[in-house]
C-alpha cells in the first residue's frame, strides 16, 4: 500500500485514470493503454497520460500485466478479454448486415451496435444489440414491426436481434447524462443511417466531456439511409391518419403489458428502465444503468479506503 502522503498528492489526471479503471473492472475488463487514454475524462497530451500512468503503476494503485492496466484482478481476465474480443470480431459481420436488414424497415432512420459487441467483447451467452433512430411519430409502429418479426421469423430469439432502445430523430439528445449512457454513446458503432447519426452525435456533445479523448467512427465509413421501394410504399401508406392511430394503440399496448409483466419495479426506477414516451423506447429489465451505477460507487469506495485516497 502507498503512504497516505504520496497518495493525496496525486493528480486530477491520475484521479481520472483510476476512475476509468474501476469503471471497466465492473465488467471484469483490464485496458489496453491506448483504450485507457481513449476513455479517461480529462483531455491530455499522451505523454502526459503515460507519465502519469506510470506512476500509479510504481506505486502499486495499478496494475499491469502483459499491456493490460486492470485493478489488480488477476491473469484469467486477461484470457477472458483475448476471447472475448476474438467472439465480437467474428460476428461483426453478421451484425453489419443484420443492421442493413433492420434499416429497410418503415420509419428507421439509422441503427448503432451498442452494448458489449459496440465494446469489442462478447462472452458465450451475449446478444447483439442496437440502438435504432426512427421517424418522429412512428416509433412504436417501426418498434412493433421489428419485434413481431423477431417473434414470428425468429421465435423471439434475441441472440441476434436484440433492439432494446428506441429515439426519434426529434430527440436526439439522451435524458440521463451520466457516465454510463456517455459510454454507450461514445462507443456506439453506426451501421446504417450517416445522415442522422451525425445529428445524434452533435445532440449529445454533453459526452465529450467524459471521453474528451475519444474518437468514434469515421463518417465516410458509415452506410448512409438508403430506402429500398417497399419500404417506401409502407411508409407512404402509413403515412396517414390511421399510421398516427396505429402508434399510439402499440405505444399503449407495450405500456400496458411492461406494467404488468414489471410491476415489481419502484416506479422512478421503471421510468429509468422501462423509459416509455412518444418519442423513445426503452427496454432494460435488468434495470442495467442503475446497477453500474451503484457498483462503481461501490468500487470507489473500496478503493479509497484501501488505498486511503479520494477518487
């Protein structure tokens, strides 16, 4: 352990990294130093950064092993990671065109990869998720054309086809701000839908200031929107009247049926998990946010108590 005099002089910017340390040890997820730099919520030259870093590495606050910085977890997470990205990579591709397939339903306007393939990591029993933007008044309509077909094709398998978080293209900007849904935005990978995506991005500059240092994907490097004829026509004859109707019935039946399914949840935390409103969706049962945020409380908290020193 350090003396509590070296440790109280540490620096903002080795706060920082230490915070995005224990940050991915909740997932049990040890950083490479370029992914470290990347995630740290203070900008800084690099060299500044490394500095830094191998002083809290001298001083026995962090560890590293065979180029992975980690809070001292042990070498099975290493292999763990090594597998894990090896399972994202090889289904990348069938992501990608599973992402193609979802933008050529009516009303979609752009699909991201998002949750543990958007982080480069899948263990055996991951699915891949994605984030959809839609048209304004006709999410629940986009939302209930792509679950049915889950339900209907793919007998409700989510291994592949997992959309659990909806928004409009009139409300790009995410509610919660927090280090959490920061790290879901920055990490998201566009697949399908340049011209919006970029809009979203620029709606939530709010998370630059955690990732300052983070650069997501190129925008020449992402599929723009392009309609096919049928999903034109459908839009078009969902266009009308009875399309407004349609979405506020599916918005009401979803509403209906998430209440009851959970209704153990105290209600501020379905409003979190189970976000529904005219213009976003979503579906977090395991109320995700919430527990990453209690847990990294958690970590800082030993952390400073065994280190003496304020995180």
């Amino acid at each position: 352990m350090p003396e509590l005099a070296v440790a109280h002089q540490l620096s903002k910017v080795a706060r920082n990294i230490i915070r995005t340390v224990l940050y991915y040890d909740i997932f049990d997820y040890p950083l490479k130093e370029e992914e470290l730099f990347q995630n740290v919520s203070e900008e800084m030259d690099l060299l500044e950064f490394r500095g830094e870093l191998n002083e809290l590495i001298a001083q026995g606050l962090l560890g590293e092993s065979d180029g992975f910085i980690s809070n001292f977890r042990g070498e099975d997470l290493i292999e763990r990671r090594i597998a894990g990205n090896q399972r994202a990579q090889n289904m990348l591709k069938r992501a990608h065109r599973i992402s193609q397939f979802i933008g050529q339903f009516p009303f979609v306007r752009a699909v991201c990869l998002s949750g543990s393939i958007s982080k480069n990591y899948m263990d055996e029993g991951t699915d891949i998720d994605y984030f959809v933007i839609t048209k304004p008044g006709r999410l629940w309509l986009a939302r209930t054309l792509l679950v049915g077909f889950k339900k209907v094709f793919l007998f409700n398998s989510y291994k592949y086809f997992c959309m659990n978080y909806f928004i409009d293209t009139d409300h790009l900007e995410i509610e919660e701000q927090n280090i959490f849904t920061a790290t879901e935005i920055a990490t998201l990978i566009p697949t399908y839908g340049r011209e919006t995506y970029i809009p979203f991005v620029t709606g939530n500059n709010w998370a630059k200031a955690h990732y300052p240092n983070f650069n997501g994907t190129p925008a020449g490097d992402i599929p723009v929107g392009r309609a096919g004829a049928l999903k034109k026509f459908l839009e078009w004859t969902l266009s009308f009247g009875w399309g407004d109707a349609l979405d506020r019935y599916f918005m009401g039946l979803t509403m209906r049926q998430w209440e009851k399914k959970f209704g153990h949840f105290q209600r501020e935390d379905f409003d979190v998990a189970m976000k529904s409103r005219k213009y976003v969706s979503k579906h977090h049962p395991g109320n995700f946010q919430q527990r990453v945020l209690s847990k990294l409380a958690e970590k800082r908290a030993q952390f400073e108590h065994k280190h003496g020193i304020t995180v």
